[in-house]
C-alpha cells in the first residue's frame, strides 16, 4: 500500500469513527431525554429509506450541499477559509431569480441567462473577500461571516419590499416562469434534473486537482513562499479560488431555486452553508470523503425530520450530533497537528 492509498485509509476510518463516535453521544443525549436511542435513530432512517418518495428527497438535499462542500473544499485547500458559502448561494438564488421576473426576453435565453447570472453573483461575492484579503490582509474568515449577514439581510428586505410577491403577505417573491422550472424525473416527486449538474461535477472534481489551476490552488495551501519561490502569482491565485469555490455555491443557489423553490423566499440557505463547511471538513478535503460525508448529512437531514414526527425526539438532536462532529473534527485536526511534533521529540529524544 503506498503513502497516499494509506493516508486515504486513515481519513476514512477517521470520518466513520467521529460518525460513530456522535452518533452515541447523540443516543446518549436521547436516552437522558427519557427516549429510546435505538427507536429514535431506527424512525431516522425510516424516514429517510422507507419509500421511494423519501429516498428521492435524499438526492434533493444532496445536490445543494454537496455542490456547496465541493466549493468550501476547493478554498480550504489553499487555506482560504470561505465561511460564507450562505451568502454566496443567497446572492446567486437572488440573480438567478431577478433575471427570470425581470428580464423580458425569450424564455431560453434568459434561462441561460440566469445560469450565467447565478454562478456571477456567487463567484464575485466570494471574490470580493479575496480581494479584501489581498488589498487590505483582511481575514476572509471575518469577511465572509460579515457577507453572510449583508445577504441574509438584503434578501429579507427584498421578499419583503421590492420583489415581494404582491398577492400574498409572506416574504416571498412570485414564481418564475414556470417554463423555467427544472424537469421532475420520477413523477410528483421532487427530483429533477439538477442530479444531473451534480453527477457532471463530481466526475469533474475527480480531476480538478490534477489540474493546472487545481495544482496551483493545492501549492498555495502547502505555503505563500512555497508558491512564491515556485513561480505562482499568489494574489491572482487567491481571487482564482476564491471566486471558483463562490461559483460552486452559486451553481448549488441556482439549481435550488429553479429545482425546488422556484422563487426567492426568506431562508432559502436552509443552512446549508454551515453544513457544507462540516461537510467539506469531515471529509477530510478529499472528494470521496466529502461525497460520503453528504451522503451522511442528506440522511440526518432527511430523517431528522421523521424522527420528530414518529418519535418524542426533537429535531434539535440532528444539530447537536452535527455541533458534535464540528468538535471531533477540530480534536482529529489538532491531534494531527501535533502527532508530528511528538515523534520529532521522541526521535530526538
């Protein structure tokens, strides 16, 4: 087994470790409820495999989240951490949505249109915290928290004002064109062709890191210098990835929005920003890791919501188990960390 086929090995035995490992706190925490941990987790996965209706909509949560921690992992690979993958799929649905209510031309055009609008919005909204970073050393940490909140904002104030729905009171705007919506695949259910645009890119992403630009976003996460001694314009490099992983969010706010939602409305994120983050870190970076990590999350997300329904279980059980794996994944990545440096010592020694 070479080096690389075994440290791939030891990411994967690590993620299904912190599963299992929140997983039991988790029961622990529904047991002390005076519930059973086993009925609990059995109504979690009844709700997401007991029919075909419920496994369809673990794919309709898989395609945001997956696309989003795709884009995350892109960034955090070049140690640019884009916490604001929320904001970036805010912005996106918003373009897309505008460009559907207001743009009077042939509806196939302005479907491309919105695509175009979409992935733009997303990119350049996550561009705008690399270039704060390159111009000023801003933290992008801080500048895509603080983005998050703006486009939260401007949504509601839009659902709410301008492009508020005018025959209801909710903060919604009206649909779009139902020409526009996406294809269902299997009758009512809510699967549509956006699986597809999923499918398409993560073949894509099994070759993104062998890469021209995939090989210089991974030399800037090994080091500025690193990359500076090697040739790579850094700052250039830095608004490069930044702005491929807003698309990637862009792309996830297009989809659900002309798949699902076919509107704008107040929430439309539903979170998935900070799921994608978990995502993206419990996978380890890698894109086998983050898939199955998805596949994880589509299942808790799905069945999280049979579980309240069936059982005395809350749904807020479904954000310890993730606040849970946030705080294994920190604990594996400091262990790791400092691993090293206590076999340095010991040789030393």
């Amino acid at each position: 087994m070479n080096e690389k086929t075994r440290k791939t090995a030891i990411n994967a035995f690590g993620t299904i470790c912190m599963i299992l490992i929140a997983l039991i706190l988790g029961g622990i925490l529904v047991y002390l409820t005076g519930n059973s941990p086993f009925e609990a987790y059995g109504a979690m996965l009844r709700g997401a495999f007991s029919s075909p209706q419920r496994i369809s909509e673990l794919f309709v949560k898989l395609i945001p989240i997956l696309l989003m921690a795709f884009g995350v992992s892109i960034a955090y690979k070049a140690q640019l951490w884009n916490i604001g993958a929320e904001g970036q799929f805010i912005m996106s649905s918003i373009a897309a949505t505008a460009v559907a209510l207001y743009i009077n031309i042939p509806i196939p055009v302005r479907f491309i249109l919105s695509f175009i609008a979409s992935l733009a919005a997303g990119a350049l909204y996550a561009g705008l915290a690399g270039y704060l970073r390159n111009r000023f050393g801003a933290n992008e940490v801080i500048t895509t928290m603080m983005l998050n909140s703006i486009a939260s904002y401007f949504l509601m104030y839009l659902v709410n004002g301008p492009m508020q729905d005018p025959t209801t009171d909710l903060s919604q705007s009206p649909l779009v064109p139902e020409s526009m919506f996406f294809a269902r695949l299997i009758g009512n259910y809510r699967l549509h062709i956006g699986i597809f645009i999923l499918l398409a890119v993560t073949i894509m992403m099994c070759f993104f890191w062998k890469s021209s630009v995939g090989y210089r976003i991974n030399l800037i996460g090994q080091g500025e210098m690193v990359a500076t001694y090697a040739g790579i314009n850094v700052k250039q490099t830095v608004m490069t990835t930044m702005m491929i992983s807003g698309a990637f969010a862009g792309l996830a706010g297009w989809i659900e929005t002309f798949g699902i939602q076919h509107r704008i409305l107040d929430g439309i994120a539903a979170d998935y920003g900070n799921i994608s983050t978990i995502i993206a870190l419990l996978g380890s970076l890698n894109v086998y890791g983050i898939i199955a990590s998805a596949c994880f999350f589509s299942v808790l997300l799905c069945g999280g919501a049979s579980m309240q329904r069936m059982t005395e279980v809350p749904y807020s059980v479904v954000n310890v188990i993730q606040g849970l794996i946030i705080i294994l994944v920190i604990a594996r990545n400091m262990f790791a960390d400092r691993l090293p440096q206590v076999s340095h010592k010991e040789k030393k020694g």
